[in-house]
C-alpha cells in the first residue's frame, strides 16, 4: 500500500535530493581541482548558472543537473 506524502513532505523529499546532488558536485569538482569557470566551460552553461545552483540561489532546471552530472560523471538518483 502506497503511502500518501504531504506536498510539504514532498518539498523535503526534493530539496534533500537537491542537497544530495549539490554535494557530489562539490566533491567531484574538488578531486579534479575544477572551477565554477571550468565547469561552466565544459558543459556550455553560463557561469552565472554554474554559480546560482553551487550556491544555493536557485534550483536548476533538470537538464542543467543533468549536464553538469554527465560532464563530471557522477551518477545521480532523481
């Protein structure tokens, strides 16, 4: 039997996953010693939109995540 979630517990669910996702970025970028600049570069988005989702200012729309992820090769779950 499926359990009914709240939209607040929804809201949770996904900005746990956004975290989740934030963090493997972060730790990905540090091992390969890139840049906010580098990594905007590499997967042809603004630097501007690299920055606002590094910094929590904005969620990304799914296709950013999604080409950050492939350029560092990181797996994430959605």
């Amino acid at each position: 039997m499926s359990k009914i979630i709240t939209d607040s517990e929804y809201v949770k669910q996904q900005e746990e996953k956004l975290l989740t996702i934030r963090s493997k970025v972060l730790k990905e970028m540090k091992e390969r010693d890139c840049s906010k600049h580098q990594l905007a570069k590499g997967t042809g988005l603004s630097y501007h939109t690299v920055h606002d989702f590094i910094s929590e200012r904005r969620v990304p729309k799914l296709d950013t995540i999604m080409r950050i992820a492939r350029y560092l090769s990181i797996m994430i779950n959605l």
